[in-house]
C-alpha cells in the first residue's frame, strides 16, 4: 500500500514539475477544439402534423385504385423534386436566375433535410432539419419553420389544380387513343367487308369465323338430337295409345262425324295464313303443318267411309289422333332442322378443305376485328371513369388536406450540444495536458528519488542532497504560480465565457 501511495506521490510530483507543459497542452488541445465546434453550424429542427383526407364518393374502381395507394402516391408527392424546388425558391435558397447545379444542390439539401412520417392511415408528421452555415441562428431556425409552411402550401396547390389538370390531361389523351382505335376498327370493318363480298360463293353468311360457325352448329346439333329423341319416344307413346282406342262408340248417330273435317279445315286456314305471310314450303312450321294436314284427311276419309253406319265418332280417338298428328309434325321439324344443320356443316367444312387460305384469312381478319373492338371498348369504359372522377374533384373536395399541427418554430438548436462538447473538450485539453507531462517524465532517465536510483543502478545510494530554496528563489517560485494560476484561470474563464455567449445566442433566436 506505501508503494503505490509512493507512485502516486512520484507521478504527480512528476507532472508538477512539468507544469507549464500541462498548461501550453491544455490550451493547445482546447484552442482547437473549441473552434472546430465552432465551426459546427447549429441544427434547428420544425415538425408539423398534416391530415390528408380522401373523399371516396366514387367506388375504388372509378374512384382510382382506392385509398391506401393514393396515400403512398401523396407520401411521395410531398417530398418531389418539383415541389422542393418550389420551396427553395420560396424560402430564399434559390437566388433568381439560378442554374440548373444549384437547384440540384438545393433540391438535393432539401431531400436530405425533410422526413414524412406516416403515423395513421391519413395522418403525416413532416420533420425538417436546416443548418445552413453562411446563415445565422435566427435565420436557420426561422427557415426551418419556412420550409415546412412553403412545402404544406405548394402541396396544397398542387393537390387542388393537379386532380383537375390530371383529369383533362387524361381525358385528352384517351380521347387521342379511342380515335386512332376506331379509325384502326373502321379499317378492319372494311377489309372484312370487301373481303366478304370479293368471297361471296366460299364464305357462308352468318356471323363469325367458319370455325365459329361450324363449331355453333354443332352444339346446335347436339341440342336437337336429344330433342328429337325425346320427340320420338312420344310419338312412339301416342302410337301405343291410338292403336288401343276405338275409333266410334257404337249405338250413336253422327253427331260427332265432323272432328276430323273440321279440324282438317281449320290446318288448311293455317296453312294459307302462313304462306299469304311469306313463309316458303320448306320453312319447318310449314313442313310440320303439311304433315298434320296429311294425318287429317286420312282421318277424315275414314269418316266418310263410315258415315252413318250406326256409331259415333270416339271423341278419346279423335284427341288422340290429333295429339299423334302433332308430335309427328315436331318430330318431322327437328329432322327437317337437323338436315338443314348438317348441310350447313357439310358446306362450311367442304369449303374450308378446298380453300384453306381463305378461311385462315377470314379467321385472321376476325380475329384482329375482335381484338381492335375489346380495346375500343375497353377505352370508351376508362374515359367514362376519368370524365367521373374529374367531375368528382371539380364539383367537390376530392382530397381535403387540414393542417393538425402548425409548423413549430425553434427556439433552441437540437443538434449541437454545445455546452456538453464545450466541457467535453476542456477536459479533454485537462488530461491531454497531464497525460503529456507523464509521458515525458517516463521517457526521460531521471530519477525522482534515491531508491528508484538503486533500483535502476543496482548500486547501493549512500544519501541524497536536498534542495536549498533562497528567498530570491522561493519569491521567483511564487511569481510564476501566479502566472500559472491566471494561465489556468483564463483557461476556464475562456470556457465560461464561450458557455455564457451560446446560452445569449440561444435566447436571441427565441
């Protein structure tokens, strides 16, 4: 323990006897600390809270896209190089007649400086940061707070003109497409035409490709082979039916003797109704009425031929024969439509097979139809969702920008922390200056005292001689602790007063 006491004892009588050393270190390392602190320009931060409300009266697909894009979109909107550049003229950053350099420079100063912070669904905070160091305090705090009022104010413009101005620009430009679709349609409309009509023999009429054609016949075909099944399994019911009724009912006279006659004139009034409207011999109402018309006069021969002959007309057969006549007439229709479908295939097919080129071509021309009327289409819906969502923005406030919390304006820098760095380096210049007399009285080969001698020598240290201090000496000594005691006072009066003037600065900006 008495060791150490005495390498304390020796280490601090080594640095006192290095005195001035300590001191010329300490302003030394203080000196250049301080300026290069000064030299740091103060940073002045300003926030504000900004509330961007969407006003959906349209359905997100007319209203476009829906909220939560449009909030990124203004996220982004806000801190663009066109906006900042705005505000950089605003605030003074940008001198007028500017090149293009220093607007980078400025745009670029300024993308650095501003933060968007989205706290909720349509709640910003916006933070910005200036510390520009050929502008004082006072006007680096009050830019800080001018940024932010030119950048909410430019974006509330923009918001206002840019919805309407997006919705005429995109109108113009639909408009633009939708013509050069409709002229590129009439093209195709017209070498379909001339193609039709150069064809005439070898394409079939109807709508659509051959292919398409073809492929409905065939789904019409399926359709009414069933049906005609059906209709057959019905008429082969009613055969049944007929052939198990009796045609009169014995013991009557001929009262019912008339059925079939009359029903067999009234299918021939049909039959001249028909043909007086146009209908052709071979339209299939016309063929089913003509095979009913057959069925009653066979009916009505055999009514003849029984005359009075002591029995009446069955009533049960007559319903019966009429019920045959008209399934006979629906099943010789569906044969009839299905004669008529499969020619039609026969023919399509056919001449696809001897002139292939000339169906692809038709395909071909059909298919570019298609194509250029689903785009038309297509543009005609999109310019009436922008024409909507422009009268949407013009007749009412589609994006309501209020302003939660004003710019705040600084009072104190937030970055510095001048007075901690001030006495950090006052310290720092303290032990700078201790450490360097230290490290000298190690690098040195003196000896403070008799046994780190003998220790060092390995020789026995008879004695040692004291110092005899003289008055003239001792009045000399006291001098220079006086010099050394201002020397050191007006080291941390220097720091006291660098101290004093931050806090004075501080209170001029507030």
């Amino acid at each position: 323990m008495n060791s150490l006491y005495d390498e304390f004892r020796v280490a601090l009588h080594s640095v006192w006897t290095r005195r001035w050393l300590v001191l010329a270190v300490a302003w030394g390392i203080c000196i250049l600390g301080w300026l290069a602190i000064a030299s740091i320009p103060n940073r002045y931060d300003s926030r504000a809270r900004l509330l961007v409300d969407i006003n959906e009266i349209l359905p997100d697909e007319v209203q476009g896209g829906g909220g939560r894009p449009q909030l990124d979109q203004i996220r982004e909107t806000l801190t663009s190089a066109r906006n900042l550049e705005k505000v950089a003229a605003t605030t003074g950053l940008l001198p007028a007649g500017a090149n293009e350099r220093e607007k980078a420079g400025a745009v670029g100063m300024l993308q650095k400086s501003i933060k968007v912070i989205p706290q909720q669904d349509n709640i910003f905070e916006i933070t910005s940061s200036v510390a520009v160091g050929s502008l004082s305090d006072a006007d680096n705090a009050k830019l800080a707070s001018g940024v932010l009022d030119s950048l909410i104010t430019v974006f509330r413009d923009d918001q206002l003109r840019g919805g309407r101005m997006n919705a005429r620009e995109s109108l113009k430009f639909l408009d633009a497409q939708i013509a050069d679709r409709e002229k590129a349609l009439r093209e195709v409309e017209a070498r379909r035409g001339a193609f039709e009509a150069q064809n005439i023999g070898l394409i079939p009429g109807g709508s659509g490709s051959p292919a398409q054609r073809v492929e409905a016949a065939r789904a019409e075909l399926s359709q009414l082979d069933s049906q005609l099944v059906s209709a057959q399994a019905q008429l082969a019911a009613a055969n049944g039916q007929l052939a198990s009724t009796p045609q009169s009912i014995p013991g009557g006279g001929g009262v019912g003797g008339g059925v079939a006659r009359q029903q067999l004139a009234g299918a021939q009034n049909e039959l001249s109704s028909m043909r007086a409207r146009g209908l052709t011999d071979a339209h299939p109402d016309v063929i089913a009425l003509k095979s009913q018309i057959a069925s009653l006069k066979a009916m009505a021969d055999r009514e003849g031929a029984s005359g009075g002959g002591g029995g009446m007309q069955n009533p049960a057969y007559a319903s019966l024969a009429a019920m045959r006549a008209e399934r006979q007439a629906t099943v010789s229709a569906l044969s009839a439509r299905k004669s008529q479908l499969m020619g039609d295939i026969s023919k399509i097919t056919a001449q696809q097979i001897q002139n292939p080129g000339i169906a692809a071509e038709y395909d071909r021309i059909n298919g570019e139809y298609t194509a250029f009327k689903a785009q038309y289409d297509k543009l005609l819906a999109q310019r009436e969702q922008v024409r909507l969502r422009g009268d949407v923005q013009t007749e009412t406030d589609a994006i309501k920008i209020e302003l939660l919390d004003p710019p705040s304006k600084p009072t104190s820098p937030a970055a510095p922390n001048r007075p901690l760095f001030l006495t950090l380096v006052l310290l720092a210049g303290i032990g700078g200056g201790i450490g360097a007399a230290f490290g000298l009285s190690q690098v040195r080969t003196s000896y403070s005292t008799a046994a780190k001698l003998e220790r060092a020598s390995g020789l026995p240290v008879i004695g040692s001689i004291t110092e005899v201090v003289t008055p003239e000496r001792h009045l000399d000594r006291r001098k220079k602790l006086v010099w050394l005691a201002g020397g050191g006072g007006a080291l941390v009066g220097l720091y006291a007063l660098l101290l004093v003037a931050e806090f004075i600065q501080r209170g001029m900006v507030a």
